[in-house]
C-alpha cells in the first residue's frame, strides 16, 4: 500500500476524532441544558402557585367573605384590595419573567439538542475509520503491524472474559435475590415454630407452621438451582478471583432441610441452623460479588488500556 494511501487513511481517522469529540462536548452541553430547563420549569410552577394565591387573595376582597367583612370592620377595605392587587400585579410580572426565562432555557436545549443529533454517527464514523486504518496499516507490513496484531488478540480474550464475568455477575445476582426471599420465608417459618413452642400455638398455629416450613423448604429448592447455575457460570471463569469458593458443599444443604421432623423443639432447632447456614452462605456470596467487582474492574481497565494504545498508535502521526 502507498504512503499517500496511509496519508489518506490517517486524515480520515483525524476528521472522525474531531466529529467525534464535538459530539461529546455537546452530549456534556446538553446535560447542563437539560438541567437548567428542569430548574426554570420548578422555578414557573412556584412562582404560578404564589400567583393563584395573591390571585385568590384579591377575590376574597372583591367578594363577599370572611376577608372582606374583617377588612370593612377595620375600616381597610380599599387599602388591603390595593395592596392585593398590587402583589398580585407583581406576582403575575414574576410569572411572565419566569416563562420567558424557560423559553429561553429551552430554546437553548433545543438547539445544543439539534447540534448534538447532527453528530449521531460521529461514533460509528470513528470506529470504521480506525478500523480502515488498521487494515491498512496490517496490509503494508509496517513496523506497527505486529503490535496491532498482539493488540487485536489481546482485546479479544479481554473481552470474551468480560463477558464470562458479566454471566457469572448475573448468575450471582439471581442467587443472592433468591436467597433473600428464601430466607424471608424461613425466618416467618422460624417465628410460627418459636410461637408453637413457647406459647402452645395449638392446631392453627401448627398449621401456618408447617405451611411457612413448606413455603422455606420450596424456596430453598429454588436458592440450590441458582446455586448450580452460578456454580456453571464461575467454572468458566477460575483463577485468583474466586478462590475459596467453594459452591458445591452448598448444593443440597437445603432440599431436605425439614424431612423427618417430630417434635416442635427439634423443628425450632433445625430451623435455626438453618438461618445459620443460610446466612453464612450469604455472607460468601457478598464476598463474592466484591471479587468479581474487582475482576470486571481489572478487566475493564485492561481493556481501556488495549483501546488507548491501539488509538495510539493509529492516531499518532
């Protein structure tokens, strides 16, 4: 490929940075417009709800009312309407003064708004250019060909294990909500037998406890199967970020957690190991979801790094 080609190449990339960070600017702009409408719209609606009441102030006055018989009593009558009328008059200038201050505001939104729609594909353009570039650069032979190449296989493990992390994250997510209603369910389940025990809950109360056990127990069925899949999920991960997890051991803690019950102490008891258990395996998936923050972290930060350096080198004259 000819140097002038690469020439060629290399304008494209500089016109697209530019579109491109125009764009953001205006995307900057536009949340401090945004902003400043929301702020004149509260500032009107205040001063429109001062004006109804310096509004109604007056009608009492003109009216028959309260007000007004006060008002003639004291002998005020004409000198309170004034001074109504008056702030309402001030009132009402206040408003006129606010909804063009919003008009303006908007306007102003309006046009950044239209600025920044201009450069919706600044992005895109930017991307395909570097990526032209790129191509360009890797068909030349040049001395910036290997390390593009390195980079290019670089960002791809980069980013497939961000997204293996990214599963493992929402596998986790759906662990931890299972959980939290599982152990819901177990502790109104450990209230009922508490009460069963300690104050003869009698046949109803019996009842709504072995309904509350039944409702954990299920519950708890569905904590282990999102279990099993968030164990899947940090299987394809391994390494540093998840050692000491050890998910299998919880697997079947809970599926037969209340199988072969008899007595109303023994049930209290195996409920609370229960809440035990469940609540240490809570703290672990706490633990864990702080590891797999830090690994998104770390690879997000990789990957930034990857760009940066591949921007760099297709970016610098």
């Amino acid at each position: 490929m000819s140097e002038s080609s690469l020439v060629a190449h290399a304008e494209t990339v500089r016109a697209a940075a530019e579109s491109r960070a125009h764009r953001r600017r205006t995307a900057v702009q536009l949340e401090t417009t945004a902003a400043l409408v929301a702020t004149r719209r509260d500032e009107l609606a205040s001063l429109e709800r001062a004006l109804a009441e310096e509004q109604a102030g007056v009608r009492r006055l003109e009216q028959l009312s309260p007000t007004k018989v006060w008002a003639a009593l004291r002998g005020n009558t004409a000198d309170r309407l004034a001074t109504e009328r008056a702030e309402a008059d001030a009132a009402a200038l206040a408003v006129t003064a606010a909804r063009s201050r919003l008009d303006s505001a908007v306007a102003e939104d309006a046009r950044v708004r239209r600025e920044h729609d201009a450069l919706s594909g600044a992005d895109r353009a930017y991307d395909e250019a570097l990526v032209s570039y790129e191509e360009a650069i890797l068909a030349s032979g040049g001395p910036d060909a290997a390390e593009l190449t390195e980079l290019a296989e670089r960002w791809g493990v980069a980013q497939a294990r961000r997204r293996e992390i990214g599963e493992a994250v929402e596998a986790l997510r759906g662990a931890r909500s299972a959980l939290d209603g599982a152990l819901d369910k177990l502790d109104s389940a450990g209230g009922w037998s508490t009460y069963d025990t300690f104050f003869g809950g009698g046949l109803i109360a019996d009842m709504v406890k072995h309904s509350r056990i039944d409702d954990a127990t299920e519950a708890f069925t569905a904590v282990n199967r999102a279990l099993e899949r968030l164990s899947v999920e940090l299987a394809d991960i391994g390494g540093a970020a998840i050692d000491g997890v050890d998910v299998s051991q919880t697997l079947a803690v809970f599926d037969v957690l209340f199988d072969n019950i008899v007595s109303d102490w023994m049930v209290r008891d195996r409920i609370a190991e229960a809440q035990g258990r469940a609540e240490a395996l809570r703290r672990r998936l706490s633990e864990l979801a702080a590891e797999l923050d830090t690994e998104a972290a770390e690879g997000a930060a990789r990957i930034t790094e990857l760009q940066r350096r591949r921007e760099a080198i297709l970016t610098t004259p």
